[in-house]
C-alpha cells in the first residue's frame, strides 16, 4: 500500500496508519456517487460494530464539493469514521482506479488482502470483515 497523507476534514494532514489497527477498510468516494452515498450507513455501522475490535474504516473523498455540501452528507448520516481529501492523483497510487466506491481491506503490515469495485451487500463486507477479525 502506498504511504499516503492528506488533509482531514478538520484540515489536519494525516497519514493512514495500518498499523493502528489489526484490519482497515480503506473506501474511495464521492459525494456524487451515489452508491457511495447508499454505502455511508453501512460503514458507519461496519465502524460501530467492529472499531474496538480490530477494524479500522477510512475513507478518500475524490471530489472536491462545496464544503456545505459535505458536511450536510457527514452530519445528515452521522459518520463516525475518519474522511480524508484525496483527489485523482490519490486514485492512481492504488493503482488507478477506475469506478468508486472501491474499497481496499488492508492488514497491519500494509498488504492489500482484498478490492472490492462498486457497492458491496452489508451482509457480505459483514461477513468478510468477521472473517478477517477471527484469524
């Protein structure tokens, strides 16, 4: 995985640190996506249930809106996991991807263990993640 530091919403450069966390769950995503938006509950509640577990989830905004328009988005959905502002150049260091969201489970040592393209059934990234956390 590429080491990567980019700005919080709060404007605070940060890197994503994997070792933090047994497991991450890196998303790219836009505001204008909108199975990126139908997804945002469901990390929500993939942070809930697995944040003191041993998963940590992150997410890339790729576009740039109006600072309005994503803080009706974090406060209308009540994210509780870490935003970071990324942009097309972000996209091609993990291989240039092509459709968001795409999403990247990530392990401890930085290892991509799987991508998942497009809006993955709660049921499934549930299950993928409880597999994952009982190794």
């Amino acid at each position: 995985v590429p080491e990567i530091s980019l700005f919080s919403l709060a404007g605070q450069k940060k890197s994503v640190d994997y070792k933090r966390s047994e497991y991450t769950l890196l998303v790219f995503w836009a505001t204008w996506c909108q199975p990126c938006i139908m997804e945002i509950p469901v990390l929500v509640k993939m942070n809930e249930e697995f944040g003191n577990k041993g998963l940590k989830v992150v997410s890339i905004l790729t576009d740039s809106p109006e600072s309005e328009i994503l803080n009706k988005i974090v406060s209308q959905f009540n994210i509780n996991y870490e935003v970071l502002l990324g942009s097309e150049k972000t996209m091609k260091e993990f291989g240039n991807i092509m459709s968001i969201p795409t999403s990247f489970i990530i392990n401890k040592e930085g290892k991509i263990l799987e991508k998942l393209e497009g809006m993955v059934p709660e049921f499934q990234l549930r299950e993928k993640i409880k597999s994952y956390l009982s190794k």
